[in-house]
C-alpha cells in the first residue's frame, strides 16, 4: 500500500490577523535562541499575507485594524513586524499587477 502525500500550505490554517499574531508568537517562545525558527514564520506569515491578500482585497484593511490594537495593547515590536509584513505583501502584490514575470 503506497502512501499518499498532500502538499501543505500554512496559508489554509492562518485565516485571520489573530492567527498570524499568535503564529508569531508561539514561534518566539519557541526559537531556540539563533532566530531560525521566528524568520521562518515570518516567511509563513508574509505568504500567507500575499495569498489572502490576492483573494480577498478588505483582507489588508482587517489586518491593519489588527496592528493597530497591536500598538494599542502594548505589543509595538509584534505590531511593528506585522505591518512591515503587510507593506512588503502590499508592494508585491502592486507590482504584480504592473509587470508580469514572463520570459
């Protein structure tokens, strides 16, 4: 019997900007001290930024409204991260509507 494998993507199970954050958080106090682990969940988090941010355009609005509390509740280096995710998600995805990466 042969096994069958699907492809995992993070960005089915990170739906809000609350998940994300707690994404984020989670992987702080779990990175062991050299900052792989919390660079790879930035990465995560920033693709799944782009992908929701392709399918659903008030997606960047909710998660603004969410750095904001961010700020509001003391957490300013979380907050900071996540809306230099969200810009750089943003300039992608503006600059995917002007070029189009073909040969």
């Amino acid at each position: 019997m042969t096994e069958k494998f699907t492809r995992f993507d993070i960005a089915e199970y990170l739906l809000t900007p609350s998940d994300m954050w707690n994404y984020l958080k989670a992987s702080e106090e779990e990175d062991l001290g050299d900052g792989r682990f919390i660079r790879l969940a930035l990465r995560d988090v920033k693709h799944t930024i782009c992908a929701r941010i392709q399918t659903d355009p008030t997606f960047a609005q909710a998660l603004r409204i969410e750095v904001a509390t961010l700020f509001y509740n003391g957490e300013p280096e979380m907050a900071h991260r996540m809306l230099r995710l969200l810009t750089q998600a943003l300039r992608h995805h503006t600059a995917r509507r002007f070029f189009t990466y073909r040969h």
